[in-house]
DNA sequence: TAACAACGCTTTTTT
DNA sequence: AGCGTTGTTA
C-alpha cells in the first residue's frame, strides 16, 4: 500500500502535485489541453482516500459525459485499495440529479419513480399541449418552444419565476405553454433533462434538513470541464458547497463550446469572486500533442480575446508539421484522406487512434460512402443512437407503461402498435378527458371504458392490452427485467409483426432487440436500466475493433488521437454560418475554440483541410476557405500545392463513372475484393 | 386503413 | 437529395 502511495504522487509533475494535495478550501484549476487533468482529478480521489480525509462515499465528482465518469470510475479503482474501488457519487450531472430526486421525490411532487423523458417525448408533449390549446404549431414551432423552455430551466427559471415583457407576446405564449408542460409532467410523472438538475436545486432551497444532510456529507467536491456548467449547474454546486466549502473546479476556458446549451463561461471566469480566498493553479505543460501542433494550436486561439491566458507547452519533440490540404470537392477530400489513411497512417498507429473530426454530424456521410466502398472499418461516434431506433424505443416504451402507469408518452407511443384498431379518434377521445380531468391516458381508458363512450371493436383491444399492461406488472414483481422484455414483445405482438413483414430490415430490427434484452442484463434492475436508456451518451457506443473514429469536434472533447484529420474548414461551415448570424463575435470566438479543441486532440499528426466546393442540401455550392486558416501559424504548416491535387482529376477521361478515374490503394483493394466474389 | 403522392424541411453543436 | 409528415384516394 505504501507503494500505490508513493506511486500516484511520483507520476506527477510539481504543480500537478500541488494541486492535487492542496485539499482545503475552494481551489480552480486552469488545465490546457492535455496537460493531464484528469490525473490530477483522479490523484486528488486517491489522495482523499489516502489521507483519510474523506470516505469514498463523502466525495461528490461530477462529470459531463458519461464515458468521463466510467474512465474516472476506472482509473480510480486502480489506484485504491480492493475494498474502495468506486465512488457512489460519482457520475455526471443529470445521474446524480436523478439519484437525488429518487430519494426525495416526493418533496418536489413527484414518485420516486418518475421516468425521464427525452426529446422526442417532450417534442410529443409540447404539440400535444399545442393541439389542445389550439397553438399553430407552423406559427409556434414545439421546436421553439422547447429552445425558450431548456433556456429557462438552465436559468432556473420555472413559469412563476419567468418574466415576459407586455410587449413580447410570442414569448407570452410560449410561457403558457412553459405552464402546461410543468403541469403534465408533474402528471405523467415524469421529467426532462432540465428538470433533473432544476427541481435539485428547488429540492434544496426548499428542504434545508435535506441540503444539510448532504452539504455535511460531501466533504470534497471535484467538477470536470467547469467551463462549461450553466447557471443552475453552478447553483447547484454551490448549494451543495455550503457546509464544507472543499470544491475543486478543473477546467479550461479555451475549451468551452457549450455556451449554446446554456453553459456561462463566467462560471468558470468569476469562480474566485463566487468562493472567496481560492486558490488558481494553471497547469501548461502539455503531455499530449508536439510542438508543432501545440503551436498551431496556440496560434489559432491567440486570435481569441478575453482569455484568462496560458502558455502551453511542452517538453517533447516537434513532430511532424500540421498538414494543409487544398480540395477540388468534398468528394475529393474524403478520397484523399482515406488514401492518406491507407497509405501512410495504417502502417504506423492503430486505426482506433485515427479519428476524423467534422463541424456538423451530415458531414460525416462522404466519408461513410468512402470507407464504405473501399471496405474500410469505421465507427460513427455520436450517430444515431442504439436507444434512438424506433423498435428500442417502442420495446422501451413497453417497459416504460409497465414500470410507471402515469407514463402517457410510453402510452401514446405503443398503443397502437402493433395495429389494434386503437386509432386516433379513440385516442383523442381519452386526451380529452385526461387533460379535463387532469389524470393519466391509462386512467382515461379505464373511465371511458366504464361510461362506455368508446366503440366497441377499439373497446375490446383496449381492455386487453390493459390487462395485459396489468399482467406485466404483475410479472415485474417475480421477474427478471429482462425476462420481462421477452415476455412483452411476445404477447404484446410486437415480434409476430417483425417477423410478419419480411422486409429485409426487420431481420435487423430483430436482432437489435436481441441486443437490447441482452444489454439489459448489464443492470441490476428496470430502473437502473431505464435510467441509463435516457442518459447514455452517443459517446458510450462500441469501441471495440480496428475502426476508423468518425465525430463532431463537440463529442470529441476529453478524447485524444494519435492521428486528427480536419475536414470541412469553409467559411459557412466551420466557422458555421447559423451560429455567426445567431451571435456574432461571441459565436466567432466558440468556433475558433472549438477548431482549438479539434486539434488538440491529435498527438502525432494533424490534417486540416477543406474544398473549393460541395453538394449542400442538393445543391452545389462554392466554397471559401475558413478564415481560421489564415490564422494558422505558417512555420508549423505544410502546405500542399493544390495544383497537383486538382490535375490529376483534370485528366481523367470524364465520360466514366466519376470512381473509375481513382487509382488510391483502397480502391485497387475494393477491386479485388469485388473479385474474388465473382 | 393502407398505399401513394405531394410537400417541405433539413444540417450546428447535446446532457 | 432524402426523409418524414400530411393529404388524397381506393
């Protein structure tokens, strides 16, 4: 033991270690990329623990994804002794919200086991409240609606709180909605995303005994990626702070490309204004990247003002210089790169430490086509989600209405599928009378049913699946969840109806349920199950097998490659063009952030590039280079002559198949796959 | 109620 | 261009 003592505190350098043993009072740490935060977060865990400061369950470590906290978890686990390998609370945000709220839901007006919903659910509430209410949804979109909604719940602001100028009636009305919407979830039984960390705060304002319960216990408090919390993020820390006053921010203002979900950077900037007499430490020495990305990095971000202003570093070697690479099309640049992959990067790293970093997630798709046709692994991080595809979602809609009866979404969703000739009149029938009398669709059929105001053929599927809804929940209590699952897609009919329409997709949809009932059995129960459904990140898919990385810059926050590619640095794209005319200069320094984050996380080698022109929405477009190329520092750039990028196209004979023209490796490899299945 | 056509919106980023 | 929603017809 004295060995793992020694061990975490050696691997560090001088002011990793200071900061990680500085444990009393509030301290901020400023940590450049790569300049090893999550060590020190984890080495101040350990070095609690170690010191017998704190138990493991007295420490409250926040995260913003889930794959951070899973990694803390880890790294955490081995570096403590066997019996203490996790922290409880441990986790991000909205799951330690949601723990909360468990506990104590009954003092915020809800069950404790509430579901949570996502944004399809909420886009389904909110249109309809909007039909009920007799709101144009074309006039007053449920997508607006929902923007000024999470923006007052980042606030704190719940519809009492909410003040509307007399002249603002859009705004006025999308309140009365904001009051409708609380209602119903209030009856559902439910909350959103907002609500998790919103009704905490509400919880602890309201409850002192509680706040005390837990501001006692948490003796040290450590935040990941501080930069970006929001208002009511940093409120809830800050209640939570109360009583011992130990909190650790780490964080890095370069880094912060949230401010669109509501994330203030003036947490982070004003953080010695809010806890008094903390203390700063800056970590700058950078272990990640070379020199000559380090600096086209810095001189990118140097462009920037108002930074609280570091020096990175590092004590490596140059490396190799950042590539510019000039296209002809986006067809063009997704070619290339993989050429450049097949060429050159597969002899020397791992495709898992290949990644391809893009501004918005459609840009991904050329590059897919490529890899898809040459044959090459890929994944894409933070696609569509395993629990978006809508047999998932409908299987988990079924587990939803059992495990909570209030669950009118889950209803909504599943009533009618598979076709029980429950139609949209019956179901309009029981919203009517749910929303007069302020109860539940389930308690609406059971009414109506009685008053016998429903037509008999719908009448007899709905008493059945409500039976059946009644026998699920009756093998809940003596099942295994996932048992249940099979249960339901079986008498429910929902399989039967896969395997009925023998298209070739429903092959896959069936085995995506299989997946699913086995994903199921990672968790203890339907609730820990339910709960990780809701707030699993894209991020936490597969990363098994030699695949090349493709993600938006956002989700690759926190990750590192050996090798980055940069594709897509137009002006227009990136910087993105919706985000300049919603904000301006604000949004230009995000963007410029966010390019920042972008090659940072390459270790070996970078690529940047972009293309004279691509097909948008259809259509062909010319391009403009990105003004952050000019911002690019030239002694670390290699700029390729784009001459000898576009002749070559020039000459191919244009009367064939554009791909014909193409002679990369990975398209000489696609030839003789297609012939050996000749 | 299912099949099909017409329309219109999309693509910024997400816990 | 491609998808999802809405409207029309049998």
């Amino acid at each position: 033991m004295k060995n793992s003592k020694l061990n975490y505190l050696n691997l560090l350098n001088n002011i990793q270690k200071e900061a990680t043993t500085y444990l009393d009072g509030p301290c901020l740490i400023v940590a450049g990329a790569g300049s090893g935060k999550t060590k020190v977060l984890t080495s101040r865990v350990v070095h609690i623990i170690n010191e017998k400061k704190a138990w493991a369950s007295q420490i409250l470590c926040v995260t913003f994804t889930n794959k951070a906290a899973r990694e803390m978890q880890n790294r955490i686990g081995l570096s403590l002794d066997k019996n203490i390998n996790s922290l409880p609370w441990l986790g991000t945000f909205h799951s330690i919200s949601a723990k909360f709220l468990r506990r104590h839901a009954k003092a915020v007006g809800l069950n404790s086991n509430f579901t949570i919903i996502d944004k399809d659910d909420q886009s389904r509430l909110i249109k309809n409240i909007c039909k009920a209410e007799n709101i144009d949804v074309k006039k007053l979109s449920p997508k607006f609606i929902l923007s000024y909604i999470d923006k007052w719940k980042n606030k704190g602001l719940l519809p009492q709180d909410v003040i509307v100028a007399k002249n603002l009636p859009l705004e006025r009305a999308v309140l009365n909605v904001y009051k409708f919407y609380q209602e119903r979830l209030k009856i559902l039984n439910t909350c959103d995303f907002g609500d998790l960390i919103l009704l905490c705060v509400v919880l602890f304002e309201n409850n002192q005994d509680i706040l005390n319960l837990y501001s006692k216990n948490f003796k040290y408090i450590l935040v990941d990626e501080y930069q970006d919390t929001n208002f009511i993020q940093s409120k809830w820390l800050n209640l939570l702070t109360k009583v011992n006053n130990n909190i650790c921010c780490v964080g890095d203002d370069d880094q912060s490309i949230y401010s669109w979900r509501g994330a203030e950077i003036k947490n982070f900037l004003t953080f010695d204004k809010l806890y008094k007499n903390s203390k700063i430490f800056k970590l700058e020495q950078n272990y990640r990247s070379t020199q000559n990305i380090l600096s086209t990095a810095s001189g990118l971000i140097s462009n920037n003002n108002g930074r609280l202003g570091k020096k990175l570093w590092t004590a490596g070697q140059s490396g190799e210089l950042v590539k510019l690479n000039c296209y002809k099309t986006g067809r063009d640049e997704a070619t290339n790169v993989s050429d450049i992959i097949e060429n050159k990067i597969k002899k020397k790293y791992s495709l898992n430490n290949v990644s391809i970093l893009v501004r918005a997630i459609f840009q991904t798709r050329e590059f897919e086509e490529r890899f898809l046709k040459i044959g090459m692994g890929y994944r894409v991080v933070g696609g569509t989600k395993f629990y978006d595809r809508a047999e998932v979602k409908d299987s988990i809609a079924y587990l939803r209405i059992v495990y909570q009866k209030n669950d009118d979404l889950a209803f909504e969703r599943i009533i009618n599928v598979p076709r029980r000739s429950i139609g949209d009149t019956t179901v309009k029938l029981l919203h009517d009378w749910a929303r007069q009398n302020k109860k539940t669709l389930e308690d609406a059929a059971f009414e109506l049913i009685e008053q016998n105001k429903i037509k008999a053929k719908a009448k007899v599927s709905l008493l059945n699946i409500l039976n059946l809804f009644k026998k699920w929940r009756e093998d809940l209590k003596n099942k295994k969840h996932f048992e249940l699952m099979e249960i339901i897609l079986d008498e429910s009919g929902y399989s039967k109806m896969l395997k009925d329409k023998k298209d070739f997709e429903n092959e896959g949809r069936l085995e995506n349920l299989k997946e699913l009932i086995r994903a199921m059995q990672d968790f203890d129960n339907l609730q820990g199950f339910l709960e990780h459904v809701t707030l699993a990140t894209s991020i936490d898919e597969d990363w098994n097998g030699e695949k090349i990385n493709l993600m938006t810059i956002h989700a690759s926050k926190g990750l590192e490659f050996d090798v980055v590619f940069l594709p897509g640095w137009e002006e227009g794209l990136f910087p993105h063009q919706k985000s300049l005319e919603e904000k301006g200069d604000k949004a230009l320094e995000e963007e410029r952030r966010l390019a920042y984050v972008g090659i940072t996380r390459a270790k070996k080698e970078a690529y940047i590039s972009f293309s004279m022109g691509r097909v948008y929405r259809g259509e062909w477009l010319e391009s403009l280079p990105s003004r952050f190329i000019d911002e690019l520092p030239k002694a670390n750039i290699e700029q390729n002559n784009q001459e000898s990028i576009t002749k070559e196209d020039f000459d191919f004979n244009q009367d064939f198949e554009y791909e014909d023209g193409i002679e990369s490796p990975g398209w000489k490899r696609l030839q003789r796959k297609l012939k050996n299945y000749e």
